[in-house]
C-alpha cells in the first residue's frame, strides 16, 4: 500500500505524520546496507538514467526539473506461452553486425524456425526499447554494454528466444568488443593526416583529421 500511495503522491505529498518517525539516515533494509536515503537516491539515478538511455532530457538540473521522456509508437509486446512440450518451442538464433561507420549502431538479423511456423518476432535491445522483426538496425544513444534478446512466437502462440551481449564504445574503432592495443595502433598509423586515412575509422570524431581528440577517444575507453 506505501508503495502505491508513494507512487501517485510522491514523498513530499505525504502527510507529515505518516513520515516524521522514519529514520533516512540511521536504519537500513533487511539484508542490504542502504538506508532510506540510499535507496531513494539510487533508484533516482536509475530514473535519470533510464530518462537519458531512451532519449529523453531532464533540465534544468536541480529543484523544479522537467523530465521529458519521447513518445513512441504502441507496439504489442509478446505472450510469452508455456510450451506443451519440449518441440513446441521455436528454436531461435542471432546475428549481429556492428556498424563500420558508427559505433553505437548494430544491425541485426533473427533466424527461426517452427513446425507451426514464425508468427512474430519481437527484439528487446537492453536500453528500454523493442521493435518488431526479423531483421533491423539499431542505434544507442549511450555506450555500455548491452543484452539484446530476439522473442519468436509460432503459429500456435508457443515462444522461444535467443539473447547475445554487445559491448560499445567510441574507443572500439575495429569493433571488435573491446578496446586495446588494436584501436590505439589505428590512430597512430594514420596520426596528422588529413583524408587519405590508411583506416577511416581512426579519425573517430569525423573532424576530417586525426589528432589528440582520436587519441583521448581511445585512452578514455581503454581496457573496456
């Protein structure tokens, strides 16, 4: 009930007299370290950062913020249904390429199968957001690490799924999941030039020339 009653008024729109016993700072839950306080100030940073992941913006900082979070298309989410038997599930595979030209984009392609055959697909890409079929691009607004899961409905309304992990960062100019020796040997390769690059992927900020910023592109994100 507190969680209801604190979801429509907030903790500021509850009465005093339901609140002024309660210890923030001194106490904390059952089988964790956190105090009131704690908890509350953890789950606002995962707001903001749900806020920020799906595009959105919260401004100014501060007292009297405006989060505005964008509105997206309805789309129906899967059912998942308990198969009858184990050969009910769809079977269910992923393939992902990394975009050579932006870091934070991904396309990828779901392959599956059925007796019944494949109704739907439906991809949850880590990030708070989903889209609908067997094939499709996507673009991150934050970099980190992410699971994306591809769901496969049957004919019959039977589900299987298949998830893979993908890490991005600016740093990774290969594109190969991490950043290493590989990326920093890309920017010193192609080091003060201007066009011509032995790599156009070294040039990571798209100023035309390869210098510093390309290098600290690297070295912030070095061991990711």
């Amino acid at each position: 009930m507190g969680a209801i009653i604190g979801t429509y008024l907030g903790l500021s729109g509850i009465p005093d007299k339901y609140k002024s016993g309660l210890d923030r700072t001194g106490a904390v839950f059952s089988n964790s370290g956190y105090t009131f306080n704690a908890a509350i100030a953890i789950c606002e940073s995962l707001a903001r950062d749900a806020v920020r992941l799906r595009g959105g913006t919260i401004a100014p900082d501060g007292a009297d913020e405006l989060w505005t979070i964008p509105a997206d298309a309805a789309q129906p989410l899967p059912l998942e249904t308990w198969p009858g038997s184990g050969d009910d599930t769809p079977s269910v595979s992923i393939s992902l390429h990394r975009d050579q030209a932006q870091w934070n984009k991904v396309t990828l392609v779901a392959s599956a199968s059925d007796g019944d055959g494949i109704a739907s697909i439906h991809w949850f890409f880590g990030d708070l957001s989903y889209q609908s079929g067997s094939s499709l691009s996507h673009t991150y607004s934050a970099k980190g690490q992410y699971e994306i899961v591809a769901y496969a409905t049957d004919g019959g309304g039977n589900t299987g799924w298949s998830s893979v992990t993908v890490s991005l960062h600016p740093g990774d100019l290969d594109r190969s999941g991490g950043v290493n020796i590989v990326d920093l040997n890309m920017v010193l390769i192609d080091w003060g030039k201007t066009g011509s690059f032995v790599d156009p992927r070294s040039d990571s900020d798209g100023s035309g020339t390869v210098d510093i910023i390309d290098l600290n592109t690297v070295l912030v994100d070095w061991g990711k």
